[in-house]
C-alpha cells in the first residue's frame, strides 16, 4: 500500500507545484503595447477561482477625502491573500478601490478565510464596506467568457499580470449582484505585512495627472481596439517615461504621519505603539540616508526611490487598458479625442478622471529585497472616478438600447 500512497502524494505534489508556477512560467512581455494582442495571453487553468473585492460607496468616501484610505483598502487585499499564502506569485490586478487575484482551486477555503478576515477588518478599522466573492473560472466559462493572464515586466525585478477576456469584468459584476460572496464573519486579523502607503501624494510635473479606463464594446471590436491601445501609448510616448507620475529618481521623501498610522491599524492594539515608532523610525532614517547618499548596510535610499519609481504599475490590462498618466494639456487632449471618437464608433467605452496628483500604496516586504511593488491610482479619486464615469455611459448605452 505503502508505493501507491507515495505515488498519489507525489502526483498531488507535483500538481500543487504546477499550480504555484503558472504565473512565473507565462513569456514575459518587456513592451507594453504587447498587452493588447490575444497571443500574449494564457487561459488560466481549469479549477482556479478568482478572489475579487471592491469598496462600497467608494465615490463618497473619495467626496470626502479618504482617497489614500480607499486605496489602502484595495491594496490590503492583495497583500493578505499574498501573504496568506505564503507569497506564493499568483497573478493580481489593484484597481484603486478594489483587486482581483487568481489562485488555484484547491485555495478556495483558505481564501474564504483571509477574505472575510480583510472585509471586517476594513469595517472595523477603516470604516469601509467591503464586498469580497470567489468565483469558479468553470462558471466564468459556462457564461461565455473566459479569464487570460499575460506577465509583464515592468522593471527587471517586477512582473505584473494583465487580464483579458472579459472574466474578471464579469466577476466583479456577479460580485456587485449578490453572487458568490463569502457570508462566514472572521475575528482573525489579515496579514498585512509589508502594505504601506507611507508617501504623500506625487504632484504632478507635465501638466495633470489622469486616470483612464478603456474597455472594448464588444469581442468583434477587439482589432479596432487593439489600434485604439497602440495610439494612446504612442501619444503618451511623447511625454516623460511614457506619462509615468513618477520621476526616475523616484518620489520625493516627503511621507505621511496619517498613512504610518493607517498602516499600524492590521496589528493588535498591543503592538501598535512599537509599531508605529519604528515605522517613524524608517522614516528618519530613509530621510537621512537619502539627502547624504550613504547606504545603511546593503541599503541605499536613492536606489531604493529609483527602484520605486521603475517597479510602479501605473499602466495595465484588465479587461481594458487602465492608466494613470502625466501629461500636458495638449496630450490630455489629444488621449481623450482618441477616446471619444472610438467610442462614438463603437470600438470602446471609456471614463477619465482629471486631478493634480498621483497616489502611491506599496507593497515591501524587506527593502533589501528589489521585488517591491507600488500601486498607482490618481491623488484624487483616479480609477475609482473613471470607473463611475465608465459606468454612468453604460447605463446610459443600456437605457437607450431598451428605450
């Protein structure tokens, strides 16, 4: 009994071992107007799920200022599902006021667990509603869509996931519906270890900073679209690193006692105070270093700022293009011309939203390590905005089709 028991063991192993390198075995995608081909994409595998989540009533919590929090609570999703499991590299997307994860299925328990941890935590302790559901990618496809994932390599050291097929899009909205969501309560804390969002806002430095989400109308528009993709880059091409919010040498060292101490709020209330100073501490210290260019052991402030600023994902796929620009006002008009008239052909819907700054949540584990990643969402309401704009032309497309 003993040979076939090991034999099952190690097939099941290796099946879990397949599972946790999807991601990591995708081709990595170095030129972003690849994002936009379906031959960069890879169906994810049968039995996976994907986690997803939003802020309720996020626009009234942005209406009253609470961008930075709104985006903390997108972001801790990611990170305690990340961390829940074990770090493992699975594909996620950070949509400003909410995230999507795709994990295998034999996780699904376990992300029930964090999911409802992170929800009544972010009740409890940022004042937010969150709703969290898990789907089946079975279902995704018995719906007629499907879940893609490509990898690209933002820096050297960092790789996103894209998403195309419509899956993530149909998710969210089942989550919005009622369907697949996670009843159970949790007394437990999430992990939110290494989520920070320490830096106040980044001004912007070519004009205005905006956020963009642009969706196809529809799969038969898809080439148009993909032309659509290829001149917005091209445009923002034209701008400083691509329209990147963030300069080279990464963002000025000026950070937030109100983002340490949103930051302290995971930990038990025992802890909080030791947190909190060592927190201050870092901070100190990284002003320190930064301005006389010393290094603390293997860590260096500036490369650190540089290393922020290349591993930052202020442009992705998710179904459609999202980014958050820097532009001038010329540029700025230029992209929402594109915009306007692909929609008024069919090709896409889209939502735009116009502010002076961007805003950065970061995910660090250690400093010493270069894979840290920074989430880029506009300084004043960004994705969250541009979605609510996306949606009123949609209901409005809706209404007219019915009428």
């Amino acid at each position: 009994m003993r040979g076939p028991a090991n034999r099952v063991s190690v097939a099941a192993m290796d099946a879990r071992d397949t599972a946790d390198s999807f991601f990591q075995q995708l081709p990595l995608l170095t030129r972003f107007e690849g994002v936009a081909e379906t031959a960069s994409y890879t169906p994810l595998p049968d039995g996976w799920v994907l986690a997803v989540a939003d802020i309720v009533g996020s626009t009234k919590a942005i209406a009253e200022g609470r961008y930075k929090t709104v985006n903390m609570a997108g972001a801790s999703v990611i990170s305690a599902l990340l961390n829940g499991m074990d770090m493992k590299d699975y594909p996620f997307v950070f949509g400003g006021d909410g995230a999507v994860v795709a994990l295998p299925g034999g996780l699904t328990e376990k992300a029930a667990e964090i999911l409802a941890s992170v929800r009544d935590w972010v009740f409890a302790e940022l004042h937010l509603q969150l709703r969290v559901a898990l789907v089946p990618v079975t279902d995704i496809r018995k719906a007629g869509f499907d879940v893609r994932v490509a990898r690209f390599g933002a820096s050297e050291h960092v790789a996103y996931a894209m998403f195309s097929g419509g899956g993530a899009s149909w998710a969210e909205q089942q989550m919005k519906a009622g369907r697949y969501s996670i009843d159970r309560s949790s007394d437990a804390l999430p992990d939110l270890t290494g989520l920070s969002c320490r830096w106040d806002p980044i001004s912007a430095h070519n004009g205005e900073v905006v956020s963009i989400i642009a969706k196809p109308a529809s799969e038969a528009t898809m080439p148009e679209f993909r032309a659509l993709v290829a001149a917005i880059i091209a445009v923002t091409a034209e701008q400083t690193r691509d329209g990147h919010p963030v300069p080279t040498e990464g963002p000025g060292l000026s950070f937030s006692i109100e983002s340490i101490e949103a930051e302290v709020l995971s930990l038990p209330r025992h802890r909080r105070f030791r947190a909190r100073l060592s927190a201050l501490l870092q901070v100190i210290l990284t002003l320190v270093l930064h301005k006389t260019n010393l290094s603390f052991g293997k860590f260096n402030a500036r490369d650190y700022a540089r290393d922020v600023a290349a591993n930052s994902d202020f442009r992705k796929f998710d179904d459609g293009l999202k980014m958050t620009v820097d532009v001038d006002d010329a540029h700025r008009r230029r992209l929402e011309a594109l915009l306007a008239e692909a929609e008024a052909k069919g090709i896409c819907h889209y939502g735009m939203h116009r502010q002076d700054s961007a805003l950065m949540t970061c995910f660090v584990l250690t400093p010493m390590s270069k894979d840290h990643v920074h989430f880029i969402d506009g300084g004043n309401g960004g994705y969250a905005l541009a979605a609510r704009d996306l949606a009123m032309k949609l209901k409005t497309a809706e209404t007219a089709r019915a009428g």
